[in-house]
C-alpha cells in the first residue's frame, strides 16, 4: 500500500481565501489511503472491494457511462444499466423503485445533461435542475436501499474561473465560477458536497472524482451542442470532405485547455473503486495543456485535412486556462496511459466507423 494522505473537507466561515482555501480541503495526516499496487485490473473482486457484486451504471449510452461499462466487463461483477426510457432519474419515486427492484451494491454516476458553451448558455435552467434533480434523487435513493459505495461523476468546470493553475482540489468554492457554463457546475458541486455530507454524517463511502474535457469513442456531435474536441472533428471532417478552403474556430484560439481520453477515466473510476478510503473528490487528468488552436491544428491533422484555421475573436472564449493538479490522483497510485496523439487517432477512427454505420450521436 502507498503511504498517503486521506482527504477530507469542509467549508469554513472566514472570509479571507486563503483562509477558506484552507477550509475547504484539510489533509487529514493521522489517516491514509488504502491503495492496491496493480494500476490495471483484471477482477474487481481481487481489488479490495469484495462486498460489490452488483454495480449500477447510470448514463451507460452516452460516452462515459459506456466506457465505465466496457472497463468493467472485465471483471465479475454484475453489472446493471437502465434506458431513460426504463428509469428517468429526474424523478425521485421512479428513482426509489428501480433501487428497490434491482438492490445495487455499487453505483457510478455517469448521467448528465451536458453541452458546449452555446448549449450551457442558451439552457441554463435545464442544465441546473436536471442535473441536480438526477444528482439528488440517485444519491438519497442508493442510500435508502442501503448502497455503501457510490462514485459520483462531476466535472472540473467545479472550479472558480480565476484559480491557481494547475487546479487543486482545495480550489473549489475559493471564488466565482465560469458564467457561461456556472448552471451545470452549481448541479455538479452540489451532487459532490452532497456525497461528502452522506459519508460525513452516515459513514457511507460516497465519493466523488472530478475529469477534464473528455473526448473517445461515443461522444456527441451535435453541430452546436457538442463540446470542443468533437466540435472540431465534426468539422475539420466536413471541410475535408467538401474541399472547404478553411475552417473558423470559435473564439480567439488561445484559451488553454487539457484533454483525457475517456478510456483512461474508465480505468481511473475502477481503480478508485478499489480503494478503501479514497478522497472525498479527486482530479482526474493528464496534469497537461495546450491552446484551442494548437488542438485544432492537431485535429486537422489528425484528419488530413490542409485547408486555412481561422479564428472568431467576436465569440465568447470561457474560462481562460483549465488545467488540473494530479498530484492527488497519482499519490492513489493512478497514470493516464493514453496520449493525446494516439487518443485523437483512435476517436477519429471510431467517428468515421460510427458515422459509416448511422449510429453518429449528434443529440
């Protein structure tokens, strides 16, 4: 086992930010994780976590929850999934009768209403109260029925829109958040502080792990609703199919912004399963950056498409640099394994494969 540090956290009621700063995320040294040696596993029984038999995976169709579940069909547990058409967590009594019914041991929280900025900025009252209306309904439900472990899924757009880079986990609610997506990231660090407070108050391992932009096999592209990464391959794909001269990108190009690929957050969320005692919420990234347009000019030739990259400095360009602090994540004994450079070649070829079969998300 690796000798670290158990986080835990509360906010306090000083008003200076370093002193809430603080506050928010204390390193707690008399306790420890409990970290497993192997980084890749093959049985979630063997990891630590021999009471999960059966393990619920809401939002299992869209990108990450159908990662989650392709990691996991490599071990022996049970694994049970619902349609939105079986099980709508958006309403609580549906919500309580499926837990009743199906009993999980285990949940991963994978649902979202999720979007680029145009998407955030044109529904903000949707992508707040769906969003906290899944989160709570999930979570009081899993509790209960008597769920020991849940995993809740949020985002690093958590953070202020100022913070220190990289982003510390003690960053969250040091300062405002990004106006033009601050609706999902209210629901997303509620659904957070929500699990800390069920394992601070009833002793429950609720926890919860916070990606950065995700992209892979299964993401949605939408012309308008997607985000960055598949916005950029839906279009530099296009441009090359029709001999588009040029492609414009959104914004002056020069935002920062770090990219993992969603197979290395499947890995991540089974190996934070195995943990006894891990954080209250963790990053989950590569711990690198890169510009918007340094991504596009990879994108494109990634593609093979040479055409001109322009820029729109009149539109909106969100927070200026978002890039995570791992240090954490690595002291629980995990590493991304995917590039970037071979992560964009593997997702272009699961876009071409899923726009040749019909089966292209653009929700």
């Amino acid at each position: 086992m690796l000798p670290t540090s158990h986080v835990d956290s509360e906010i306090g009621s000083s008003n200076t930010p370093e002193t809430r700063k603080n506050q928010a995320f204390q390193t707690l040294k008399s306790k420890k994780l409990v970290v497993t040696r192997n980084l890749r596993f093959a049985n979630l029984l063997s990891m630590g976590v021999s009471q999960i038999e059966k393990i619920l995976v809401t939002g299992h169709r869209g990108m990450v929850g159908s990662a989650v579940c392709r990691r996991l069909s490599d071990t022996s547990c049970e694994l049970l999934t619902a349609s939105r058409e079986t099980l709508d967590l958006t309403k609580a009594a549906d919500t309580d009768e499926y837990f009743e019914a199906h009993r999980p041991d285990a949940v991963i929280f994978a649902s979202a209403k999720v979007g680029g900025i145009v998407a955030n900025d044109t529904f903000p009252v949707e992508f707040l109260t769906e969003n906290m209306l899944m989160a709570v309904n999930t979570i009081g439900s899993a509790f209960r029925h008597g769920v020991q472990r849940f995993l809740f899924l949020g985002s690093t757009c958590i953070y202020p829109r100022e913070c220190n880079q990289p982003i510390e986990e003690s960053s969250l609610l040091t300062g405002p958040l990004e106006p033009t997506n601050e609706a999902y990231a209210l629901a997303k660090i509620a659904g957070l502080k929500l699990c800390q407070y069920y394992r601070q108050q009833h002793g429950v391992t609720y926890h919860s792990a916070m990606p950065t932009n995700l992209y892979g096999p299964g993401d949605n592209y939408h012309p308008e609703h997607s985000h960055v990464l598949p916005a950029l391959i839906r279009r530099f794909h296009h441009a090359k199919q029709t001999g588009q001269p040029s492609v414009q990108l959104w914004g002056t190009g020069k935002p920062r912004r770090e990219f993992l690929h969603v197979d290395d957050l499947a890995d991540a969320i089974v190996h934070l399963l195995s943990m006894d005692s891990p954080p209250d919420w963790v990053n989950v990234g590569t711990g690198t950056d890169l510009t918007i347009l340094e991504l596009a000019k990879r994108v494109a030739a990634t593609i093979g498409y040479t055409g001109e990259i322009k820029t729109d400095p009149s539109r909106p360009d969100g927070t200026p640099v978002k890039c995570t602090d791992v240090k954490l994540l690595h002291e629980c004994g995990w590493h991304h394994h995917i590039d970037l450079h071979q992560g964009l070649k593997d997702t272009y070829a699961a876009f071409c494969k899923e726009v040749d079969s019909g089966k292209l998300r653009s929700a």
